[in-house]
C-alpha cells in the first residue's frame, strides 16, 4: 500500500500521519514545494488543472495496464486521443 498526494503542503497533516504509520509516500511535487514526508516525488505542475488531468489519466491507463485489465491498443481503440485533446 502506499500514500499518494497532489500538494505536500495542502496535503501535509494526511502525510505525517502517512509517516506516523509506515506507508510510502508518493508526491506530486512543484518546484516550491518541500520534500521532507515524501518518498518519491513526481515533478509536475500540481496547480494546473490540465497538468493534473494527464497525470491521473497516465496514472489511471498505467494501472489498468500493470492488473491486465487492458493493453496499449486496447486502450487507443477505446480513447478518441483527438476528442481529449480538443477538450483542452
């Protein structure tokens, strides 16, 4: 199990707590944030809305793939990438 978090700082009493209790830390991390509780940082801009929809969406697709619920051209077939990327 791990702990996964969008802002360390927004997020940093559910992060001591994570610390308090053993569970890893993964951090989305901007370049002013602190890293002190966080186990392994992910550099992205964690404040735009747009940055944080591909993260989770490549997160998501990244998940799907490691359970075997789908593959890389199961996953295109199913995602029209020119609608998502219009919707920008």
């Amino acid at each position: 199990m791990l702990f996964f978090v969008t802002d360390p700082a927004a997020d940093q009493q559910a992060s001591i707590e994570a610390v308090n209790t053993g569970l890893p830390i993964v951090g989305l991390v901007d370049a002013n944030n602190n890293l002190r509780n966080v186990d392994v940082a992910i550099p992205a801009n964690n404040k735009g809305r747009r940055s944080l929809a591909l993260i989770y969406w490549l997160l998501a697709r990244e998940v799907l793939k490691i359970r075997g619920e789908t593959t890389d051209e199961a996953w295109a077939e199913a995602q029209d990438l020119e609608e998502w990327q219009s919707s920008f």
